[in-house]
C-alpha cells in the first residue's frame, strides 16, 4: 500500500477544508473517471435550490457530498476496507451460526445454563 504522504488526504475519516477538489471544475475532473458519478454530481448541482435557511446551502451540501463520495473512491485505506469486505470473512473467525448454536435462541442464554 502507498504511504501516507501518497494519500490524497491525511485521514481515510475525514475531508479537511483543503483537502481533494478544491473547486466545482476540479471536482468535475476527480469524479471523471466514474461517468456514473459525474452525471449524478452534475444533476444534483445544477438541480440544488438557492432557497434555504442560509443562501446557497443547498449548492454547498451537494459540493460537500461529492467530495467525500471522491474520498471514498481514491482513498487506498478506504477502497482496501471496501474491498475486504467484499470478499467475505477472512475465514480467522468463527461462523454466528456456531456460536449462536450454544444459546437459547428465545431467551438469548447458554444451553448449558451458565451466565458467561
């Protein structure tokens, strides 16, 4: 995996303020390589009212949203968790089946009476 200095943000859990895109063509450009994504982010910001209780929060939310959705594409920390998960348990642990197996499954106790 690169390091972190590689990483286009310091942390997999958060998007500083100068962190990624830092304007609407730059964010443009970072979701080009998902069409899917581009297309969404153009429609919900071209569709994104300037009425609100703050004048365009509405443009802001949306900036803000797919911003983090580049986050979670780039970043190797998160697309690593993404990818694990994906491909299942990594066979360290034991089935719930199993362990569920020993327990009254109404009232949620050890088959053998013992509180553990």
């Amino acid at each position: 995996m690169d390091s972190p200095a590689s990483w286009p943000t310091r942390s997999p859990y958060k998007l500083d303020w100068d962190e990624g895109p830092q304007s609407i063509a730059a964010l443009k450009e970072a979701l080009s390589p998902w069409p899917e994504v581009l297309e969404r982010f153009v429609h919900d910001l071209e569709s994104a009212p300037f009425t609100g209780d703050e004048p365009l929060e509405n443009v802001r939310s949306v900036i803000s949203e797919y911003r983090r959705e580049w986050m979670l594409l780039v970043h190797p920390l998160i697309r690593q968790a993404v990818e694990e998960s994906a491909s299942g348990p990594s066979g360290d642990g034991v089935p719930a089946d199993v362990v569920f197996a020993e327990y009254d499954p109404t009232t949620f106790e050890h088959a053998s009476g013992d509180r553990r």
